[in-house]
C-alpha cells in the first residue's frame, strides 16, 4: 500500500513539474511569466505593508483627534 502510494505521489509531482515548465504558445512557460510578475508583485505588497502600517499608527495614536 505504502509503494503505490509513493507511485500516486510521484507521477503527480511529475506531470505538475511538466505543466508548469512546459512552454507555451508564446514560447514562455508558467515559472517564466511568474518570474517576470514576482517584483511587481513585491513591490505591491510593500505598498500594501507600508499603507496598512501607517493606518494602524494613525488609528492607536492617543494623541490625534
């Protein structure tokens, strides 16, 4: 049970790996074009980071009206 089990595992893990880095219509594969998107995507997200901090402060600051 635990060697088919194994088997199920990997042959999924494989056909994933072979989805993901099998080129497209345009010649890039999916790993490419997340590649390509990841630093738009950080810099997003530390605005996103960045935006909420600031909020917070305003919004815990005993001080302001």
């Amino acid at each position: 049970m635990g060697l088919l089990k194994s088997l199920l595992i990997g042959a999924a893990v494989y056909g994933a790996v072979k989805y993901v880095t099998k080129k497209g219509v345009n010649g890039k594969s999916l790993v490419d074009e997340l590649k390509e998107q990841a630093p738009e995507w950080l810099d997003k997200a530390k605005e996103f980071g960045n935006d909420v901090k600031q909020q917070y402060r305003q919004s815990t600051d005993p001080y302001t009206e």
